[in-house]
C-alpha cells in the first residue's frame, strides 16, 4: 500500500461509541428518518440504492468513496494495472468490524464499483454493509457473503469499465444526493437507507427509544382491536394506560 500518491492518502474516521451503535440498533430506519425530522433535518433517506439482501438490517459507521467522472489521463480504463492507485481498494483497506462502505458512484449503471473479492474481503475485515449509488457486480455471489446490500443496480462491468473512477476517500459525498460525512452513522433496512449526523445521534436515540417503546405498546392495542383514533399517536387517555403498561413491563 505504498505506492498510492501522498496528495491522494486518505484519512481514516472518528467512529462513534459501540454503546450508541449498538443502541441505534434497536431502531428502524422509518423511526431514525421520522426523529431525525422533528430534529431538523427535514429528509435524511438516501435515495437511489434500494435493498437488494430482503431482511437484512444494518447500523454503523460509514466509511465512504467517492467516484467522479473518469478522464483518462487521470485513470486507465485497466481493471488491475497497479491496483494500489486504485482508490476504491483503499477505501475498504480502513475498514473495522461493524463498518458500512457509503460509495457515491454519481447513479452511474454502467460500473461495478466492487465485485465479490473485495466484498468478500470487506466482509472478512468485519465490515457489515454496502450503500451504493451505483452498481456492483458478481451479484449472484455477492448475495451470499452475509452483508446487507442498498444498490442502484447491477452490472458485468468493472469498477473503471465505462464513465468514472474513484477519486477519494472517508470525504464528504453526495450519495444519491444526500449528504454523508464519513463517520456519519447509516441505519439500513428493508425501507430503505437513512443517514444520521453523529451529533445528532445521542438526541436522537434518547427520543426514538422511547418513540419506539410507545409504538409497541400502541401496536399492542391495535392488534386487539383498539381504536386507531386513541392509540395512534397515543391520546391523553391512552398515555395514562401506557404508563401503567410500562410498569408492569418493569421499564
């Protein structure tokens, strides 16, 4: 990993604590994105990568990549010709166990940004998941690896086939338009891909816990025929039995 130009050496992330991880965990993509409105950030879905692993939920730090489009006497068209220079290799090359790759491929549909050796690399290194404004390739084995999978698309192509190339590291980009810092924490799941500002983060799971214990307790209800007009969003009324709920739960 030596031979990859000093102006272009790319950082590594400041990562959140496993404890806020691991308790944005407990939250679905639907409660971070509806919180993180009545935060101010008015729309944080990342838009473009849909989910291609159906079931599949994942929370944790976004590494991220940027790609631009490719002018070629800044980048070959060679799939392995010096594969050091090769950014999108160094993206995962910082990755830590529970990492989430955040690639901005500028929605291009004609290159596969990684295929399954470096996935499956990614996925031995601990790295959990894959948002790609873009496309991967060797799908069919890719699916396999275990890892949670948000992409525009698929492709035979490689990475540097058709029309960009990676250009940087843990930068800030715009995936599918939406702004990711790197170390921004990602919550994915199979509605779609939401990206939370780390300083918002600790606000944030303060409120979509107990907005996410409620739900529970109002999805109770319903299921046993109560009235949509009392239990959802909870009522005065129903908020009193609410609390006696949680009592009983011990909360």
């Amino acid at each position: 990993m030596t031979d990859i130009p000093e102006a272009i050496q790319t950082p590594d992330i400041q990562r959140p604590s496993m404890e806020l991880v691991e308790g944005l965990s407990r939250i679905s993509s639907a409660t971070a994105s509806g919180e993180l409105c009545r935060l101010g950030i008015r729309d944080p879905q990342i838009r473009g990568p849909f989910p291609r692993t159906p079931g599949k939920s994942v929370v944790g730090p976004a590494l991220t990549l940027q790609f631009m489009p490719k002018r070629e006497d800044l980048h070959s068209n060679s799939e392995y010709t010096g594969p050091e220079r090769q950014l999108h290799r160094h993206a995962l090359y910082h990755t830590q166990p529970g990492d989430i790759v955040v690639v901005d491929a500028r929605g291009d549909m004609g290159s596969g940004v990684f295929g399954e050796m470096m996935l499956t690399f990614f996925k031995g290194s601990g790295g959990i998941g894959a948002i790609v404004d873009g496309c991967i390739r060797d799908f069919p084995h890719a699916q396999t690896l275990g890892l949670g999978l948000w992409l525009k698309g698929t492709t035979p192509n490689f990475h540097t086939q058709t029309d960009i190339f990676p250009f940087a590291v843990n930068v800030p980009i715009a995936c599918g338009n939406t702004l990711v810092m790197p170390g921004d924490i990602i919550v994915a799941d199979d509605d779609g891909v939401v990206v939370i500002p780390i300083a918002l983060a600790p606000e944030l799971l303060e409120k979509a816990s107990a907005h996410s214990e409620w739900e529970e307790f109002s999805r109770m209800r319903l299921a046993e025929g109560g009235d949509l007009r009392k239990y959802y969003p909870l009522t005065d009324e129903a908020r009193s039995e609410y609390e006696e709920w949680r009592k009983r739960q011990g909360s």
